[in-house]
C-alpha cells in the first residue's frame, strides 16, 4: 500500500513543477514584452508576450487535461465508476485543433505582417514562407470548428462499463444512449488492446500505438434505448496501465462508428472510449440472445465479402481467380500526400536558389526540405498510379506489377499449403475523431519470395475474407 500511495505522490507532484516552470515563462514573456514597449514598439510586445503567454497557456491546458485523464483511470482502476460514464476521448480532439489553430494564426498574423514589411522591400522573398504560420492556423480552426459542429448534432455519448472495470479473462462490455437521433443500421464496434510506448529522443521521440488485440462486435439496442454491446476477452492479455511485459503503457479503446438518421439527414457517428481494464472473470449483466449472435456473425461475414468485393475486382475464369486492385482507389490520400510533398518540394527548390546567392543557413533548409518532400511527392504519386493483377489457380500464383497502366514487372510462383498465404498490415491513418483507418495487403511466400496478390485493401474482415477466396482456389 505504502508504495502505491508514493507511486501516486510522484505522479501526482510533476505536472505542479510543469506547471511552474511554464508560469516562469509567461513571466518571461511579459516581461520581455513591457521592454519592447518602453522602446516604442508596441507591435514587436505584443507579440513577444503573446507568443510566450500563448504557448505556455495551451501546454498548461494540454498538461492539465492530462494529469485529470490520468488521475481520472487510476480511480477506474481502483473500482471507482463515474456516475457521469466515461466520456468520449472526440470532444478534446477539436479542442486541441482549436487551441492549437487560435495560436498559429494569432502569432502568425502579426509576426507575418512584422517580417514582410520589413524584408520584402528588401527583396529578400524567402521572407514568404512565414505566412504558413497563420495558413496553417487557419485551417486548423477550420477543421476544428467542422468537428465541433458534428460532435454537437450528436451531443454527449457516455460509457456505462459493465461489468466495471472489464475484465481481461472474463468480459468487456457496456450500453451507451443517444441524445439525437437514431441509428439507420446497428453499428459495428470494435475492442482494441493498444500497446503505446515512446522510442527515440528529443526531437526525434515517436509515439507508437502498436495494437496487440482486437475483436468486434454489432451493437444491440434493448428497449429502455440503451445500446449494449459485449466481448469475450482473453485471459493472457494485459491490464490496463504499467505492464511489466511491456514497455510504455497499455490502453484499451473501444470505438463504435455508424450513421445516424436525424429527420431528412444522415450523419457519421463515430465514437471512441478509453476504457478501464483488469485480470478477472467477470461477466456482464447483459447477453445477447444466441440467434442474435449467429445473426450478426452471419452479418459480419457477408459484410465483409462484399467489402472485399466492392475494393478488389475477382473474376472467375475456369478454375482460376485473377484479383485486380485497381489505380487510384485511394485518390484522397494519394493528393494530400502529394499536396505536402508539392508544398515541401517547392519550398526546397525556392530555398536552393536563394542559397545560391545568399549561403548560410538558407543550404541546410534547402538540403532539408527538399528530399523530404521529393519523398512524399514519389510516395504520393505511387498510391495514385499503382496497379497490382493476379492470377490464382490449383497450385500456382502468379502477379503483374503495373504504374498508371504501364506494366513494370512480373513473378510467379507455386504454393502448396495454405500458411504461404498471410494478410499484412501495411499502413494505419487516423482522422480528426481519432478514427483508425488500417490498410492490409495479401501476399504469398513461397521459393525465398515475396509475391503481392492484392493491396489497399481497408480492414482486417475484407481482408480475411479475400484471403478465404484466394484459398479455395488455390487448394482445388
């Protein structure tokens, strides 16, 4: 007990140093901006103090709302239920966006203003490349503002854990209820158990939440309109919090997406939770009649064949299958990876030239901007032009590597037992409401090689689902 308490202590005292040590800097800030005023240049204060008192009060926000979040799971762990239910992780997402976009763009206003009056009559046109401060300022509140907006059509969606805490070894589930609206389909849900460690240091420190577990479920609403769900856990997975297995920390995180019918409009309702989770064998009050079961089961599956469907094009011919993934199914992320890359690209080039006649510094942001966005301009070019066919037939596979039509190269191969076929996870994105998107790619190994049948394809059950297509032709 006594180590517990100090455990708490500690953690409990950091954020009070943080804190004053970014008071100190607000200080700082004002004092430094009163010197600038007591010089005449009451715009270069402004500024100065804003930017210290800015930043410093969104980093307490920040810090603030993080020690509440971590104070507020160790009393879930603890047993401690909130009343209120666990609140959604959405509603701080646009706040950040928020904070953040207030603070770019109100600093990036006047230090532009500032900058280019004074060095553009001087032709120094590198100056320009200031005004992505208040750019990407304002983006971030437009974005901010249209996330906000959506959360609020919803309104607040509350976790009810039951039982409380989940259990790993027994069960994790829980009902929440809707303020607006109602669903036009059961949502699916889906449990994941996060593994989230730091590597590297500094500037180059990496948050990574790698996912050790995942299951899904269809939510069922009973009749007083609560939303149920439940899912069997495995005893071997680790509790929420320090894991002495594990480095870093472990989060489990529910989220459920859907669509709502509000009137005449249908809105995107997604949803996500952190939620408490420890060793044991409880089970939940609730549990789904065994019809409702093999009903969703059933649903689940047949989703997920059309999904792969509707993303890989499978044609039948005799007692082959030829898989196509088709160029630029994926255009929105291929334009914004080549958006950045342009950006950054031509940032580079204008930098470059400017090295040439300037030197200095100006060489080492150019040698800098430039590979990385002539990097993500090629990564960009590739999601969008890449073509993959494949040919699958008793024994043998075979596939044609093609860009924007032009066929690059070709391999085939022979296969002899279904562990030669493996479903890879090839990227994960995430959007503003903290959303995973996990993109997956079916490949065969076989003769010390690596033959990809089909990519780009978006969750895991279409996934699994292409995979069990490609077996039964190939195992004829």
């Amino acid at each position: 007990m006594q180590k517990q308490h100090n455990t708490g202590s500690k953690t409990s005292g950091r954020p009070w140093f943080a804190l004053g040590v970014l008071s100190l800097f607000m200080l700082v800030g004002i004092a430094g901006g009163f010197d600038f005023f007591s010089a005449g240049q009451i715009g270069a204060g402004l500024v100065f103090a804003g930017m210290f008192c800015g930043i410093s009060g969104l980093m307490m926000f920040l810090l603030l709302h993080g020690q509440n979040q971590t104070l507020a799971e160790q009393a879930m762990l603890q047993g401690q239920a909130p009343a209120a239910g666990i609140a959604s992780n959405n509603k701080t997402g646009y706040q950040v966006m928020l904070g953040m976009g207030v603070v770019f763009l109100g600093f990036g206003v006047p230090i532009s203003y500032l900058a280019l009056s004074d060095e553009l009559p001087k032709g120094n046109y590198v100056v320009l490349l200031v005004l992505l401060f208040p750019l990407v300022g304002a983006l971030l509140i437009w974005q901010g503002r249209r996330t906000m907006q959506h959360w609020q059509k919803i309104g607040k969606t509350p976790f009810f854990a039951e039982p409380f805490p989940g259990n790993a070894g027994g069960q994790v589930g829980g009902y929440f209820t809707l303020q607006h609206g109602r669903f036009a389909q059961m949502p699916q849900a889906e449990l994941s158990c996060l593994h989230v460690y730091q590597s590297g240091s500094g500037k180059d420190r990496t948050t990574h939440r790698q996912p050790l577990w995942h299951s899904q479920a269809v939510v069922s609403r009973s009749v007083d309109g609560k939303h149920w769900l439940v899912l069997d856990v495995p005893a071997e997975l680790p509790a929420s919090g320090k894991d002495a297995r594990y480095k870093g920390r472990i989060e489990w995180q529910l989220s459920c997406n859907g669509e709502l019918q509000q009137g005449s409009e249908r809105l995107k309702f997604s949803r996500q939770w952190t939620l408490p989770v420890i060793s044991g064998t409880a089970r939940c009050v609730w549990q789904p009649h065994a019809s409702e079961v093999a009903l969703q089961q059933q649903q689940r599956q047949v989703a997920a064949f059309d999904a792969a469907a509707s993303q890989i094009l499978q044609q039948v011919q005799g007692d082959s299958l030829r898989l196509v993934s088709k160029a630029g199914r994926h255009t929105g992320t291929a334009l914004v990876l080549m958006l950045f890359g342009a950006i950054f690209t031509g940032s580079g080039v204008f930098l470059s030239f400017e090295a040439m006649r300037q030197g200095g510094m100006l060489w080492l942001m150019a040698l800098t901007f430039t590979p990385i966005g002539l990097l993500i301009l090629c990564y960009g070019l590739f999601w969008l032009g890449r073509g993959l066919k494949a040919g699958i037939a008793p024994g043998t596979v075979q596939m044609q590597r093609a860009m924007f039509g032009i066929t690059l190269y070709q391999r085939q191969a022979a296969l002899s037992n279904a562990e030669q076929l493996q479903i890879k996870q090839t990227m994960v994105s995430t959007n503003s409401e903290n959303q995973r998107t996990e993109y997956y790619c079916l490949q065969a190994k076989a003769d010390g090689k690596t033959l990809l049948l089909a990519e780009g394809i978006t969750g895991r059950d279409a996934a699994e689902a292409l995979k069990q297509q490609v077996l039964e032709a190939l195992l004829r």
